[in-house]
C-alpha cells in the first residue's frame, strides 16, 4: 500500500483532475453497480453529505436503533442539515411493518418522514449483517411510501464477503451508499459516497459545504485503490479469527452476544471495571461500548496467533478480577 502511495499520479482533485482519485471513483461505482461515485475523507461525511441531499430541515429519518450516523456522528443530522433521527427496530435490524409503523407523512402537525436509513453491517450491533430478503421487504415499504434511501455500507465489503452477495446487489435499491476503505480494509483515510450522476452532483455540493475538497488526493486514493484490489476477500481472515475468538472467549465463561457474523466480537463481564483496566494493562485495545459491554474488531493487522495471544491475556485478566 505504501508503494502505491508511492507512486500514485496525482492532480488537483478540487478541479477534477486527479487521476487516481478518478481510477478509485470510477471503480468504486462499477463495484457497487451505481453511475457515479466521490471521494470524501470519512464515513461520517459519506453518510451526513449523502443525508443533505435526500432531506429537507425538519424532516425525519428513520434508522436502526444505535445507527452510527446518530449515535457516533456527533448530532450531525440536526446540527447540520435540521434533521430528527427516529429510530426503529431492535438490535441493528427492523422489518417492512417497523418502517410503515413509523412513517408520518401528511399531516401538517407532524415532522414528515424522508427517508430510511440502514447500516449493514451494522457496528453497534456487533457487526450483524441485515438479511437481504428483510432489507427488500423494508425498503419496499419505504418506497411505497416515496421515502428517499440511505445505505451506511461502513462495512458493506464484510457484509459481502460474509455472505457471497456481491456488492452491487446490496446497493441497488439505495439512491445513496458510502462505503469505507479505511477499518477493515486497512487505507489510512477515505470512503465513497454513490449513486446516480444527478445525486453524486448533489453529494459533491454537500461535500464542499463541510470542507471536505482535497487537493493531490490521489496519493490516498492509491491507498483505496490497493484496499479494493488486495483486501476483501482477506476479510474472511477476519471473520474466522472472530469466531476463534468468540470460542475462545465462551470457554473462559465470558458471555458472547450476539454470536460474531462478521469481524466484531461484543461480550459482557461481570467486572468491567478491573477488566477493563487489566485490558489496558496488557495492551489490548478491546472498547467497552457500553456499560460492561466489549467490542473486539479484527482486522487485517490481527492474525489467528494475536487471537490466541489475546486469549491468554483475557484469561489472565479474568483470574485476577474474579480472585
Ligand atoms: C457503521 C459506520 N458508519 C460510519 C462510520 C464513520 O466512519 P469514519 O470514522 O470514517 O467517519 C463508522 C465508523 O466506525 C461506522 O462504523
């Protein structure tokens, strides 16, 4: 990756001229079976420049409960665009009657709902993959009721990696997708935001709005570009090392749910507080997430022998705080 860096053609990508910032748009699009896709600097900004361009202030978006574009974007949908976030469903994933249920449109009294958002896979929720037949159902539902669609696709690629469902079947009902190359894919920096031409102009707009134009940006384009062409399929590494770790954890009597899909893997303790001290301790870096709740992410820097190492180490922890 450092080599392609390396070596990356650039231009002026404010002016459009950036050869390897176009080379990764055009084939990021192809990937996801989409006209038109842009470079911007993170997830978060895929997804609040694609929500700008899909709302209108005082609208409604609905997501999944803990969506990252409402729980970890910093407010952005309402300090940014105006917008409120409702959730629906329950542990990253809802169904068609969770979309009509929520919906309000047509009534001056209420805010009016706009669009539906999911997030697959979703990361709160411990990296659960949306199950492609309830995500049609849903967003039948939401286009019936002439709702925009937002696809958080942060780790779209596990997702497809874990299920075999290329990419460009998971995008096609959404008008817009971002998806990352950074986190598992292993670039330093950057995602993508696609959709139709027309949109893309939009998202290009909102882009410019939060100060997200780059300049001889091709030589983190080449970082993506190198992601997309060596680190997908690698994900399987990944989901094989969560389970492994997920076992692992299971036989010291640590409580693992949901069981790992993809590439995280969440479990409670009964003593987070010196457990979590015991992981800073010994140089883990497992989050806790949420009080007594832990969120291990593999990923390409993490090898099945790290996983025993951290086994070893989590077995220590536990002897010391359950003595
Ligand atoms: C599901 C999801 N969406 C969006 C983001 C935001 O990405 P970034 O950190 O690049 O802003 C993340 C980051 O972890 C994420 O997990």
């Amino acid at each position: 990756m450092r080599e392609a860096i390396a070596k990356a053609p650039v231009g002026d990508d404010v002016y459009g001229e950036d050869p390897s910032v176009d080379a990764l748009q055009r084939r990021a699009a192809q990937l996801l079976g989409k006209p038109a896709a842009l470079f911007v600097p993170s997830g978060s900004m895929g997804n609040q420049a694609s929500l700008r361009t899909l709302t209108r202030p005082g609208d409604v978006v609905l997501a999944s409960e803990n969506a990252h574009l409402l729980r970890y974007e910093g407010g952005a949908p309402s300090a940014l665009w105006g917008v409120q976030v409702k959730t629906i469903g329950r542990g990253g994933l809802f169904d068609a009657e969770d979309v009509r249920r929520a919906i309000t449109v047509g009534d001056a009294h209420v805010a009016p709902t706009r669009v539906l958002a999911f997030e697959n896979t979703h990361n709160f929720a411990g990296g659960r993959v949306f199950p492609l037949e309830a995500l049609h159902e849903a967003v039948r539902a939401a286009r019936e009721a002439g709702l925009g669609l937002h696809l958080d696709g942060a780790r779209l690629w596990n997702a497809v990696v874990a299920t075999g469902v290329p990419a460009s079947v998971w995008a096609e009902p959404f008008d817009t997708v971002s998806v990352c190359l950074s986190k598992g894919l292993g670039a330093p920096v950057g995602s993508l935001v696609c959709g139709s031409v027309e949109r893309i102009r939009e998202v290009h707009r909102a882009r410019k709005l939060l100060g997200g134009g780059m300049r001889q940006a091709g030589v983190i384009a080449a970082a993506g570009l190198h992601a997309l062409d060596h680190h997908v399929e690698r994900l399987a590494v990944d989901h094989a090392n969560a389970g492994r770790l997920a076992e692992g954890l299971v036989a010291l009597g640590v409580r693992v749910d949901p069981p790992p899909e993809t590439n995280m893997v969440m479990f409670e303790v009964d003593e987070p507080t010196p457990f979590a001290e015991g992981l800073r301790e010994r140089s883990l870096r497992i989050n806790a997430i949420a009080p007594g709740r832990f969120r291990a992410v593999l990923h390409l820097d993490v090898g099945a022998e790290d996983v025993e190492e951290a086994l070893a180490r989590i077995e220590e922890i536990l002897r010391a705080t359950r003595s």
